[in-house]
C-alpha cells in the first residue's frame, strides 16, 4: 500500500501564491506518474497538473502558466507552485502518485486552498 501526504493548503488572497507538497511512500516499487487534481464544491474532481518520473508534464488550460508542477524522484515527493491564484481556484486540491509495476492509482487526503480576499 502507497500512502500519499500533502501539505500547504491555507487561505490566499486573489494574486497571492502558495505552494503544495505531497509525498508518496510505504512502497519499494516505483512512482510513475505524479500529480494535482482538484474539486470544488458541487464540481468533479479535475486534473491540475501531472508530472512523470520523466519529467514530462501536463496542465490543465485553467492553470497553464500560473502553475508549476516539480518533482524530487528520490524523495518521491511533487511539488506545486500556484502563482497569481484566483477565486475560481479554490477547491479542495488531491495529490495523486501511481505505482508503476501495476499502475494503481493512490490518493492523499486533501488539502484546502481557499483564495479570497
């Protein structure tokens, strides 16, 4: 079993930023894919951003450019880097790692980011 941890959710005001992590561990297989999704109140979970062990990432339009999705693959830990936040991103953000030898999916729990002012 794969457990998966974020942190860094928080209260932001429209323009600021923050910065999330999550770690995936419990697991002597490797981390395939990592990455972002979110989920608003009333709305289906959607994806933020991925990130191979490649390197090779993918956004949503919504956040091209204004977030960054970083990977530590020895640490088996994403990073995302939310830039110029707005109202419409606030959701509850879960962080997604995929185990590579059978390609199952885990999530994390959630964390909050709310921007407001």
């Amino acid at each position: 079993q794969v457990q998966v941890v974020e942190s860094g959710g928080g209260l932001v005001q429209p323009g600021g930023s923050l910065r999330l992590s999550c770690a995936a561990s419990g697991t002597s297989f490797s981390i395939s894919r990592m990455g972002w999704y979110r989920q608003a109140p009333g709305n289906q979970r959607e994806l933020v951003a991925t990130i191979t062990s490649g390197g090779r990432t993918n956004y949503a339009n919504s956040v091209r450019g204004r977030f960054t999705i970083s990977r530590d693959n020895a640490k088996n830990t994403v990073y995302l880097q939310m830039n110029s936040l707005k109202p419409e991103d606030t959701a509850v953000y879960y962080c997604n790692a995929r185990r590579a030898v059978d390609m199952t999916d885990f999530w994390g729990q959630g964390t909050q980011v709310t921007v407001s002012s």
